[in-house]
C-alpha cells in the first residue's frame, strides 16, 4: 500500500517562512509528478505547485515568487518551501502524486493517484 506522508506543517508569523516535506513510502516515486495542493476552511482544495520526474515546475499565480517546490529522488522526497508566508496562505496542505499528468491538467486535484493525509499551516498577521 502507498502512503505520502507530509511534515512540516506548523504556525508562523505573516512574512515567516515554512519547509514542507512530503516523503511516499511503499514505492519509489521518483519517475511520478509531485503535487502540492492547499484547502482552507470552507473552500475547495487549490493546486499550488507541481514538479514533474525532469524537474519541470509549474506555480500558482497566488503562491509564484515565494514558494519553491523541489525534490531529492534519493530520499525519495519532495519539497515545498514557502517563504514570504501570508495569512491568506493558511490552510492543510496536501502532497500528491500521479503519472501521465500532462501541464494543462496538472492544477486539477482528479489527475492525482495517491494522497497525503496533510499538514496544517496557520500564519498569523
């Protein structure tokens, strides 16, 4: 069975900064695209930033200049730093993962196999 597991999560003070990690066990995925999606209280999950298996990355307009998404296939790990945090940036944050996910479809939470369970992020102002 596969699980993604994230950490990293926590509370930070508006223009703080946060590493998320998000590390599958079960599989390797370094040949899968990597996914992080964010879902703030009474609103639908959001993509946020995406890296494919070469290390393209694609980033949400709202997020684009402060986070870096990145991976280490070797730990088998994926990352997501977020720095210049807003209150607005709070939410859980989901990692995913998926294969054959083509760029115009990357920001749709559909296109993703497997789930992480997420990781709470409050920033305060």
């Amino acid at each position: 069975q596969v699980h993604l597991v994230e950490a990293g999560g926590g509370f930070v003070q508006a223009g703080g900064s946060l590493r998320l990690s998000c590390a599958p066990s079960g599989r390797t995925f370094s040949s899968y695209t990597m996914g992080w999606f964010r879902q703030a209280p009474g609103k639908e999950r959001e993509f946020v930033a995406v890296i494919w298996s070469g290390s393209t990355t694609r980033y949400a307009d709202s997020v684009k200049g402060r986070f870096t998404i990145s991976r280490d296939n070797a730990k088998n790990t994926v990352y997501l730093q977020m720095n210049s945090l807003k209150p607005e940036d709070t939410a859980v944050y989901y990692c995913a993962a998926g294969q054959g996910i083509w760029y115009g479809s990357s920001t749709r939470p559909a296109e993703y196999n497997y789930w992480g369970q997420g990781t709470q992020v409050t920033v305060s102002s």
